[in-house]
C-alpha cells in the first residue's frame, strides 16, 4: 500500500465523523472569500514567480521537520516579507496540521494574504467544512480523485462556496483530465509523486507547455533556493508554493525575501 492509499484511507475515517449538516449550513453561511488567483497575481513581485508559503511541521516522506514552530508567528513573518499567499497544512495523522491554525489565522490574527488549505480532500463534506473554517482556496489532488466524474463534481462545489480550487497533477495523463475540468482557473504541478515520494523539478519543465496561457499555474515541491525559482521562472509557472524551505530556515524572513524576490526587486527599486 503506498503512502497515499494509507493517508486516504485514514481521511475517509475522518470523514465519517464530521457532522456534513452543520458544516454545510457555516459554509454558506460564511463571509465572501479572497479571489486566491486574483490575489497572488496582485502580490507578486515584479516578474518573479508568486510566492505561496506553506505552515508545515512534518511530512510522511521527511518526518518532524520544524517540532517546534510557531505556526502563528511564522505567518505573519510570510505576511510581512514578501509572500503572495499562505498553504496551511491542516493533516493531523501524517504531517501534524490542524484545521484550527488556518481557522485561526482567518479570524483572529492579522492575516490579510489569501489563505489555502492543504489537505486530501474526497468528499464534499470536507468543502463544506473548508469554507467554514475561512479559506479562500483548497487543494484537490487528481492522483487522490481517480473518479472523474467525483472530482469534476468536489471542483464544482468549491467553486460554488467561492473556493478557488488548485488542482494537483503530476504527469500528462492528469494533465488531460483535469484540463477537461469547467471554469478551471488553476493547477499545481508537484514536482513530488506521491507514491514513491521522489521530487524533481524536471515535472513542471516537462508538464507546464501542455498547460494553456489562461490557467495561472503554481509548481510545488523540491524548492529550496532562488536558483530554483529562476529556473521555474523560466518554465512558465506564476506561482511557487514552498513549505520545507522556509520552516526549516535559520532566517525565515530572509528565506521568505529571497524564494519571493522582495529583495532583488528592492534593490531595483532602490536604484542600486
């Protein structure tokens, strides 16, 4: 069993205990959210790739990677350096999030940068829930909805609740499929595969030209420094979003200004 089905399997127990009628009725009965692709284009610095920096203490392929973080102050350390949008992992079983820190962030910290919530997403229930908890956009993994007609429905649902949805792929085959996908507006290409849980950069060179011009597209995964952003650049993407490169930093607001491109556009501006 990969690790994957394994996560999979343990989100559909999860599933079985959320309460799908109350959760739909704070759902709707929620604020107007953030345009999340609106907002990362308006964020962006210059002609650099947008930054979406990810809350991430753990992970299934890296382990506990930053025990002791403060989730909270990390965040508003993103909002002031230079990042477009924030990822808020909210897995509790595999790479310890909460649903409570995004919650948090939404509506009682000082977080004005669209929110993304990072889970594995199979039924609607957990839309519902997504959107009552105050994120303007969540993940749907295609390698997680193998039911095309499952995923065009969840796609459907958020964008109804004012979710935008970023639609995960990782090869040619999901690029197909979720191509097919109504008023898709966006699409993340991990550079991880999930079943053996090995990362190269070579997936968004290889997957971004099959993807049109009017699909903003983010490239996930194995980003680390600013030779890695340039070279996204270069592919295409609009977006990048990193997680374990900056919650493992000794200088996290130097990490947030070089992944960004605050400083290099700073000093531009500066007329250095």
């Amino acid at each position: 069993m990969s690790i994957l089905d394994k996560i999979l399997d343990q989100k559909k127990l999860e599933i079985a205990s959320l309460d799908g009628g109350a959760l739909r009725i704070r759902a709707y009965q929620s604020p107007v959210s953030q345009d999340f692709v609106a907002g990362i284009h308006a964020n962006k610095r210059g002609s650099a790739p947008a930054l979406i920096a990810e809350l991430k203490r753990a992970s299934p392929s890296r382990g506990t990677i930053a025990p002791q973080l403060d989730l909270l102050e990390t965040a508003d350390l993103y909002q002031q350096n230079g990042a477009a949008a924030i990822s808020v992992l909210t897995d509790e079983a595999f790479f310890q999030g909460k649903l409570e820190t995004l919650q948090t962030l939404r509506h009682t910290r000082n977080i004005k940068l669209p929110l993304l919530r990072k889970d594995f997403i199979i039924h609607e229930t957990q839309l519902y829930e997504t959107r009552g908890a105050g994120a303007d956009a969540v993940l749907l993994i295609a390698a997680a909805l193998p039911d095309d007609g499952l995923l065009a429905e969840l796609h459907a649902l958020a964008l109804e609740l004012g979710l935008t949805a970023l639609v995960e792929v990782h090869d040619e085959i999901e690029v197909e499929r979720v191509l097919r996908l109504p008023n898709l507006k966006l699409i993340g290409i991990n550079n991880r595969n999930l079943n053996t849980f090995e990362v190269t950069l070579e997936t968004t060179e290889k997957l971004r030209p099959l993807i049109p011009q009017t699909v903003t597209v983010v490239a996930e995964s194995g980003i680390f420094a600013a030779t890695d952003v340039q070279r996204l650049a270069k592919a295409g993407v609009d977006a990048i979003l990193v997680g374990e490169a900056l919650v493992t930093a000794s200088d996290i607001p130097a990490k947030v200004r070089e992944l960004s491109g605050a400083d290099h556009f700073a000093v531009k501006e500066g007329g250095l």
